[in-house]
C-alpha cells in the first residue's frame, strides 16, 4: 500500500511487469472475490519478490 500513482489509475492493473528487473514471472499468490464483482489478485515477482495486487473484474 501506499504506492499509488495518482498519474496512472491503472497501472498497476495492466502493467504486470517488474519495473525494477523488467521481469514478468508474477506468480498468484492469492485470488479473492471483492465487492463490486471484482476480483482481487495478491501477485508476487519470482525474482526480486515484489508484491503487487491487482483488481480484475470477474466475468459471469
Ligand atoms: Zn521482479
């Protein structure tokens, strides 16, 4: 928490990468349903262990 950039609303839902490392190997840690139909998604980086989560909509 405490990461968000006000400039980029969604970035963190389309860029998967690690910024540090340009790495993509994020591994899915945890999926839990959130209000509003979405789906909330606790990633971490393979290589450098960096965390992020992601808010997807669920489809159905
Ligand atoms: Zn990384």
């Amino acid at each position: 928490m405490g990461s968000h950039s006000p400039k980029r609303p969604s970035e963190e839902q389309r860029g998967l990468e690690c910024r540090q490392w340009g790495c993509k190997h994020f591994r899915v840690i945890y999926t839990r349903p959130c209000r509003g139909g979405r789906l909330v998604r606790r990633r971490g980086c393979r290589r450098c262990g960096r965390r992020i989560t992601t808010w997807e909509k669920m489809i159905g």
